[in-house]
C-alpha cells in the first residue's frame, strides 16, 4: 500500500511533465512537417505555372489534365468569366500589372462541390519568343503590344484533398511516435525508480516494523551513498541511540527509585521547618500591625498641621496682595496730586498773563479817555466805552486776583495729601515687608511639615511593604508546606514510575 502510494506520486507529476514535453515535441514536429509539405505543394503549383509559359498551351493543358489538375489561361483584354473565380482571375491580372516584380499568386478555395482546391497563378509577359511562336501559327495578338507588357496569367489547381490526408497521416504518425517514445521512458523510469528507490524504502519499512515489536538489534543494510544510502545510515544511527538511550533509562530508574526514598525523608524535615518559620512570620505581622496604626495617628496629625499651614499661607498671601494694591492707589494718588500741582502751575502762568493783559487794557482805556476829552463833545461817546473798558480791565484784574489765592490754596492742601501719601506709602512698605518675613516663616512651617508628612508616607510605605512581605512570606510558608507534602507524594508515585520504566525497558530487547 504505501509502495503504491509512493509511485503514484512520483508518476503523477513526473508522467504529466513527460506527457506534456513528448506532446509539445510531437506537435511542434507535426506542425513542422504540415507546413513543409504545404509549402512543397504549393511550390510545385507555382512552379507548373511557371513552366506552363514556357510550353504550348494545349500541351501545358493536357500534362495537367493528365495529373488530376486544371490548367487556366487569363487574357488581357477577354471577357472575364462569371462568378468568385472571375472576380480572383481579374484581381490576379490587376495586381501582376501593378506590381512587375511579382511572380506568383495562391490561394486556397472550395469548388462546386465543396472539396478543398488551390491554385497558383504566374504573370506571362510578352517576350520576343511568345510573338515568334505566335505567328509560326498565324496567331497575331500582340500587334499592339511591346516585349514585356503583361498579357495574360497561367495558372494550375488541383485539390488538396490528398495533401491534407498525407497531413494527417504525418500527425498521427508523430503522435504515435510520441507515445512510443513515452511508454518506453515511462518503463525506464519505473523500472529504475523500483530498483533504486522503492525496494531500498521497502526494506527500510520492514526494519521500522520490527523496532515497533520491540527488537532494538535490528540493522538496514546500506548499499549505496545517495539520499537512500544516507537515509539507511541515518536509520541504523538513530537505532543505536536509542538502544543506548533505553540502557541509560534502565539505570536511571534504578537510580531515581534509591533516590526518591531519601526525597521523602527530606521532605518531612523540610515540613517541620516550615511549620516553625510560619509561627515566627505570624507574630512579626502582628507587631507590625501595632506599628501600621500608631504611624496612622500620626499621619492624621500631620495632616491636620498641614491644612493650617496651608490656609495660613493663603490668608497671608491675600494680606500681601491687598498690601500691594493699597500700595498702587497710593502711588496713583500721589502722581495724580502731581499733576494737579503741575495743572495749578500752568493756571497761574495764565493767570499772570490775563493781570498783564488787564493793566494794558486800564492803561489804554486812560489814554482813550485822555483822547476822548480832548476830543470834546465829538469824543464823549467814545470816553464812555473807554470808561467801561477799564472798569471791565479792573474787574478781571480782581477776579484773577481771587483765582490766584484760591490757587495758592490748593496748591498748599495738594502738597499736603503729597506728603502724607508718601507716608501713607511707606507704612504700606514697612507692613508688606512684615507680612512678607510672616508669610516666610509660615512656608518654613508648611516644609517641615510636608517633610515630616513625607517621612510619616514612607515609614507607612516600608511597614506596609513589611506587612505584606510578611504575608507572602506566610502564604509562600503555607504554600511551601503544600508544596513539601507534594513532594513527598511525588517521591512515591517516581518510586513507582521508576519500577514501571525498569518493566518496560525490559521488553525491549537490547
């Protein structure tokens, strides 16, 4: 069964690429030899057509008519026969007339009946021979022509029935040849695929069959160097190994039965062990829940201290923020109490202006009056509006003068609001500057305290890092012990194992 199965799939891939290489040759043959004899078929054809020039045309027609063929005679100037053969015969003169150099033309075609024909045609051109033999016969056709005008077209047909019957036969022969040619690969291929590959795996299947019972003396014989060869060396390599690795089995056995005893008696000092270590573990994680709490209490404490610090440290901020702000509007003050000093300045250079411009207006209205009463009865309307006009010069000289010393009044309080915004300033300055040096120390407090709540965090951290290595110590303890009484049954059931490899070895036979 497997001898089958192994051929089949070498000869399926190995047949099918012969089959398809033979088959390709067979064919590119084939098509070779089809071409050939159609190209000697219609050489011949065209070479009667050619010939046929040469010869008389009765004789010509008889020596086709006496092989099978038809012989046809196309005149330049006749009437064109009827139907697809007329129609080719004149397209064959037209196409020789068009074109001097060429020398034939075939074609392939049914006739009446419908059996395959070919026929070749050849140009005749006149020549000084053709009109001697002409009128040797008192034929004149050629008056008005000149040696080698085209005159006529000669051509042969014959049907091709028999040539595409040789064309099949060569096929079939080929084909036949082909499959010749593969059966006897294929017995070679068998036959030498049998001897070399199959027979050696044959024997090579029986050694493996006798393994399997048991029998470890076994060898294959190798014959050759090749991939079988190399296979048997492997097989017989990996028998010895593994006879060897059974003889080491046997000893270990032996060996893990003496050993599993003492195991055992390890194991249950080993439990002894562990059952003290997990009592101490469970009284250090005692103790260290008594310290877990008392580091509790104190890291409430220093919580609290921290939230003090902190909203202290918030209050004294906002006391420095509106210290700064007081600051700012003092300072805004003072430059506005500047500027209205600097405003009062400029009235006063007004000011001064308009008592100048009141003397000379008085000054004038005197000269006016002077003038108007020298002037007489023409210039007393005249002394009237200079009379009015210094009264008006008196008035703003007046006025001005009260605008001064209300001025000088201002100017004396706005100094005033100066220099107390200047002290006002400088409190501002002494109190930021304290609450400052207050808000420092408090950020100091808030320090030690975060580092004191740090310490508390790590202290806290390690004892519950303790704690819960204590715990994995116990669960591990527990486990260990779980883990020691596993061990001991485990001892046993190798103890067993151990027997049950020595009885299965001893099946084999080594």
């Amino acid at each position: 069964m497997v001898k089958r199965g192994l051929a089949l799939k070498f000869f399926l891939p190995v047949g099918g690429a012969l089959a398809v290489v033979v088959g390709a040759v067979v064919l590119f043959i084939g098509a070779l030899q089809s071409r050939g004899a159609e190209r000697a078929f219609r050489d011949h054809l065209t070479s009667l057509a050619t010939t046929s020039r040469s010869m008389m045309h009765s004789e010509a027609e008889e020596y086709c008519r006496s092989r099978g063929m038809s012989y046809h005679r196309v005149i330049v100037g006749d009437k064109a026969a009827e139907g697809e053969e007329g129609a080719y015969e004149q397209g064959v003169l037209r196409a020789f007339e068009a074109n001097p150099k060429l020398e034939s033309m075939d074609r392939e075609y049914e006739d009446a009946q419908g059996r395959p024909n070919q026929v070749a045609f050849a140009p005749a051109r006149l020549q000084d021979s053709c009109v001697t033999c002409h009128q040797a016969f008192g034929i004149d056709r050629f008056k008005d022509r000149k040696v080698g005008d085209l005159v006529a077209a000669f051509g042969v047909s014959v049907s091709t029935e028999g040539l595409q019957k040789e064309v099949r036969d060569l096929r079939l022969l080929c084909l036949g040849a082909g499959i010749l040619v593969l059966a006897a690969i294929s017995g070679l291929v068998t036959y030498f695929v049998r001897r070399i590959i199959l027979a050696p795996l044959s024997e090579l299947s029986g050694s493996i069959l006798r393994i399997a019972q048991g029998d470890l003396t076994v060898r294959t014989e190798v014959r050759s160097d090749d991939e079988i060869g190399q296979l048997g060396t492997a097989f017989n390599g990996m028998v010895s190994d593994l006879n060897g690795a059974l003889l080491r089995v046997e000893r270990a056995s032996e060996q893990v039965a003496s050993g599993s005893t003492q195991l055992a008696a390890s194991a249950d000092e080993m439990v002894r062990t562990v059952d003290d270590a997990a009592r101490g573990g469970e009284a250090l994680r005692e103790a260290g829940q008594g310290v877990m709490a008392a580091l509790e209490h104190l890291m409430g404490n220093v919580r609290a201290m921290d939230d003090h610090t902190r909203r202290t440290v918030a209050e004294t901020g906002v006391a420095v923020r509106d210290t700064d702000q007081g600051a700012l509007a003092g300072q805004g003050a003072a430059e506005g109490m500047k500027e209205i000093e600097q405003a009062t300045s400029r009235i006063n250079q007004a000011i001064r202006v308009i008592q100048d411009i009141a003397r000379q207006t008085n000054l004038l209205s005197l000269n006016a009056a002077i003038e108007a009463a020298k002037a007489g009865a023409q210039g007393k309307g005249f002394a009237v509006v200079a009379e009015e006009v210094r009264k008006l010069a008196e008035r703003s000289a007046q006025s001005a003068r009260e605008i001064e010393e209300i001025i000088g009044q201002t100017q004396e309080a706005v100094k005033g609001g100066v220099r107390s915004v200047a002290t006002t300033l400088e409190r501002l300055d002494d109190i930021r500057s304290r609450i400052s040096e207050v808000s420092g120390s408090i950020h100091g407090i808030e320090g030690l305290a975060r580092e004191q709540g740090q310490t508390g965090v790590e202290v806290k951290g390690l004892m519950e890092h303790t704690s819960s290595r204590l715990e994995q110590n116990a669960a591990a303890t527990a486990q260990l012990s779980a883990t020691v009484h596993e061990i001991t049954k485990t001892a046993e059931e190798l103890s067993t194992v151990a027997e049950e490899m020595k009885d299965l070895v001893q099946k084999f036979r080594l």
